[in-house]
C-alpha cells in the first residue's frame, strides 16, 4: 500500500516551502546549455529572502555562467532529509549594486576566504527572481503552487 501523506494546508505553503530551503540548504539549479541540453548542479545560496528570491554566488568561469547569461530562465529544487520538495522556477539576474554585494559579502565569510575581496573579478552574484514557486509533500505526487506576494 503507498503511504499517504499528511494533508497540506494552504495557508501554510509559504511556511512548509521555507522549511524545506533551510533543511535542503543546497539546491540543484538547473540551467540549459549551447546546444539545448538541461544542465543540473548544486549550488550554495548566499541568501534567501522570505518572497523566495534566491541569491547564489558564481564564479566568471564556470559554465553556468554563460549558460545564464544565454538564457537566464532557470529553477532551483530543494529535497529536504523526509523528501518534501520546493521547486522554484525564474529568472537569474546579474546583481552588480556594491551596497548589495557588499551586503552578501559581510555575511558570507566564506566567500573572502575563497574569493579575496568582492572585486574579484571572477566572483559573480546572481539574484533569481521567483515567477513560480511549488511545494510537494512526500509521496504525494502533486504540486502545490505557493502564492508570491
């Protein structure tokens, strides 16, 4: 018999979807190639906002990077540990403000620690705006679409 998870209440989609971010912590983004070919890898975000715009942190020459900029549509999945999933789709965008870069810097020690300085040229900040955002609970087999506000 297949399990049958617990029902999902929509007023707490928001809720559900950013507990499973922060459990997952890292996402796969998918991106599309040259050639049309889907590209999947994880990635560590720098930041998470409560209206699900994710912030990821790049380097110039990793192949995403021209993968994006050819075609900025992309999605991050999350798993958390008990399989519940978030899959957020939209669009990347070159974030290029100091205060910003800064902002992300200062919270991620990590970044000075393998980047040097925020001007580094080969450090790029992307920010993914969210145009859909679906939840899935665990063995349900259905999405359920999370309002953006």
């Amino acid at each position: 018999m297949k399990p049958q998870p617990d029902p999902v209440d929509p007023d707490r989609l928001p809720e559900l979807s950013h507990a499973v971010i922060e459990a997952a912590k890292f996402p796969m983004l998918a991106t599309v190639d040259k050639d049309s070919h889907p590209r999947v890898r994880p990635v560590s975000p720098v930041r998470v906002d409560p209206d699900f715009t994710i912030w990821v942190a790049n380097l110039r020459s990793y192949h995403k990077t021209a993968e994006i900029e050819a075609n900025p549509l992309v999605e991050l999945a999350y798993l958390a540990p008990d399989h519940d999933q978030v899959r957020i789709s939209g669009t990347a965008e070159v974030v290029t403000d100091p205060v910003v870069i800064g902002e992300i810097w200062e919270a991620n020690p990590l970044l000075a620690r393998y980047l040097g300085s925020p001007d580094n040229p080969e450090f790029i900040l992307y920010r993914v705006v969210p145009a859909r955002v679906r939840f899935m609970r665990e063995w349900a087999l259905e999405y359920h679409e999370v309002p953006l506000s």
